[in-house]
C-alpha cells in the first residue's frame, strides 16, 4: 500500500514537475522496496 501511494505521488510529482517532491517519494519507494524484500527473504 505505501509503495503504491509513493509511486503514485511520484508520478504526481513529474507531472507537476516538482522535483523535491519527486526525490523524496523516489526515496519512499526505494526504501518500501528494502522492506519488501527483507520480508520476502
């Protein structure tokens, strides 16, 4: 769920073209990838 809304807001982001936006879900979503994939293994 929070990887999808940081996706989404990162998407919002490029659209509105706001690039801190952008970093700081890049950032969420890198991090919600991590946690995925500890969980997995």
């Amino acid at each position: 769920m929070f990887l999808v809304s940081s996706l989404s807001w990162s998407a919002a982001g490029l659209l509105m073209r706001e690039p801190s936006l952008v970093a700081l879900n890049v950032t969420f979503v890198a991090i919600n990838i991590l946690g995925i994939v500890r969980w997995l293994l």
